[in-house]
C-alpha cells in the first residue's frame, strides 16, 4: 500500500488530502507514516517528530487510529485471497503473494496485480503498489520501483541487467549503515556489487555476504509461507503523552493485557513466556521476561505479571510506548509440501 497510515487518514478526512501529513510524531513521538506530500519535505516514517516538525512547519500530525488501518488491512487482505491462497502478510500493509497457480486461471502475473489494485481502490478508495517476477526479493524491490500507485515487472530475461543497474541502497535487505559501508568500498551498484567474490563478501559482511552474493544474482530461494509458524503474538501501544507516573502505566497495563487475551482468544494460543517492553521519552527501550512452567492464557495473568516485571526496574523517566508480547507458545510446526512451478510474464514493464 501506497503510505497506508497516512493514506487512510487522507481518505477518510478529504481536508488532509493534499497537505503534508504525519500519523504518529508531534514533539515527543515518531512518525509511524508521512504522506507523500510531507516526504517533498524529507519526512519519513521512524523519524522523530520534532525532527519532522523542523523539516516542515506546517506539518499536519495526527493520532495513529490502529483499529481503522485493522479493519481496512483485512478488507485488502480477502481481495488477495480471491486470487490465490498462498499469501503471506508482513505487516498491516504489504504482503507477498504466489500467483503461479490462481483461483482466477489469469496467464498473466502482469493482469493479476492490475486487478488485485483495480479492486482495492475500488473497494477502498487507496491505491496500492505491486512488483512482480520470479521470486520474493525481486518482487520486493520492483513493488518500490514505480510508487506510488503503479507497478513494475522484472522479467527473467532483464534480471541480470536489471540488478547490475540498481543503486546499493535499493536493495531490499541493505540499511542505511550497510549501505555507507558498501560506498567506502566503492560499492555503489549492483554491477560493483557482483565484482566482489564470495569470500569477500564473507569477510567483509559475514553471513550477510552469501546472500548479497545471491541477491545481486537474481537468486532468492525463500518460498511465500501461507502459514508461518507463529512465535510470539503481542500488543503494543505508544502513547500520544508520555506516561509521567506508575498509577497510569499500570492503568495502560491492564488495557494491553486484555488487548492480548483478545488477540489470543479465537486462536487456541497460550503461551510460557511473558516479556514487557518499555520505550522512554529519550527513546531507549528496556525489556524483562518471565517464563514459567505453565502455560499463561488470560488478562489477569497478564497484567499480574506485567506488573512484577515493571517493578524490577525503577521508574526513574517518562513513558512513551508499553508492550506485552507471549512466546513459547503451545504452536506446533507443520510441514508443507511446496513445488516450483513456471509462470508466463509479459514483456518488461
């Protein structure tokens, strides 16, 4: 989706529309999205609000409404299951879908993505980006290609060229750290990229260099997971004041723990780790679990753990974000059976 958060904010109050938007920031937040109008002016998502308020003064900052971009999300989400099963979700606003076998019969991935974001702005009144070619890196880096609101395929027959061509940092998987690193190398694009061996790579990178190594060569063996297997579920909220005092962090508290008894509630899934997470004002986060021999699975536990964790440390600065995540969870594995099948593409797009 094309700045989903900020998007939906625009759609829903058409006076937004047009002007430079941040959902999430103000003076002692983070921008969780900005719309394109305040990305001329360098607003990004993640960065601080009072950083973005600098870089633009006119800046519209408005509350994040989560349960909103929820709901649309799922709408998005059976649009996609209308084409195939094999969808796997990376967050409220993209995901990656294996078309090789559709339940519409289309021959073309090209015609697929133009429906999928024919309906969803039909239905939604959003626009939505899509990359199409033969694997998930791939597609990924084509889906940023033509935002917002258009498309772009890879063919395999361009994707060599294709990858020597592209900047380092429009490779999805390279930071912004990483990035600068690869320059100081004279690593610039794709092509320099491909120069280096495996071994340097390694050296230089570690792991990381064996898929650097693949990526630049069109490789990408990682498979759409329909049913990941799920290994920690949680609840997080960044407040729009920082929390100042005990009585309303625990307040705060006892919200998110039944916010997670509700998420768990239709899943079947308990858990027998409990970690509390806590963002302060200037940004740093702290966290503690604790694991136990049974299986916690309702608010009250939640929040009577919760508790005994915020105590171990002493409330010595504002409170900005709080989150209560489960893991070690009664979940178990199942093995899928996958085939790599061929699909027709269109010309180069």
């Amino acid at each position: 989706m094309d700045a989903f958060y900020a998007s939906v904010e625009q759609h829903d109050f058409p006076e937004l529309k047009g002007k430079p938007l941040a959902v999430g920031g103000g003076m002692y937040g983070v921008v969780a999205a900005a719309s394109y109008e305040a990305r001329k002016f360098g607003v990004r998502s993640a960065m601080p609000g009072r950083l973005a308020l600098e870089k633009c003064p006119h800046l519209i900052v408005v509350k994040p409404r989560f349960h909103r971009y929820k709901e649309i999300s799922q709408q998005i989400r059976a649009i996609f299951y209308e084409f195939t099963d094999l969808v796997e979700p990376l967050s409220l606003d993209e995901a990656y879908l294996d078309v090789t076998e559709n339940k519409k019969h289309m021959e073309s991935a090209n015609d697929i993505a133009r429906e999928i974001r024919k309906r969803i702005f039909e239905e939604t009144g959003l626009t939505a980006s899509a990359g199409i070619s033969i694997n998930k890196f791939l597609a990924k880096v084509a889906s940023d290609y033509n935002k917002p609101n258009g498309q772009k395929t890879i063919h395999p027959t361009q994707i060599l060229e294709f990858m020597e061509e592209l900047p380092i940092e429009k490779f999805h998987g390279i930071g912004k750290v990483t990035a600068n690193k690869m320059h100081e190398l004279h690593i610039f694009k794709g092509a320099h990229l491909k120069e280096k061996s495996l071994e340097e790579l390694i050296r230089l990178f570690g792991k990381s260099g064996n898929y650097y190594h693949n990526v630049v060569r069109g490789i990408h063996n990682s498979e759409v997971k329909p049913h990941r297997i799920q290994k920690s579920v949680g609840v997080e909220e960044t407040f729009w004041e920082n929390l100042l005092d005990e009585e309303a962090v625990f307040k705060q508290l006892k919200i998110i723990s039944e916010d997670l008894e509700t998420r768990l509630s239709n899943k079947e899934i308990k858990g027998k780790s409990l970690t509390l997470k806590i963002k302060y004002k200037d940004f740093t986060v702290y966290t503690r679990s604790k694991t136990q021999e049974i299986y916690y699975d309702n608010a009250k536990d939640f929040y009577k753990t919760a508790k005994k964790l915020w105590e171990l440390r002493p409330f010595d600065k504002p409170v900005r974000l709080l989150g209560l995540s489960l893991s070690n969870l009664n979940t178990q594995e199942k093995k899928q059976i996958s085939v790599q099948l061929k699909i027709p593409f269109e010309e180069f797009e």
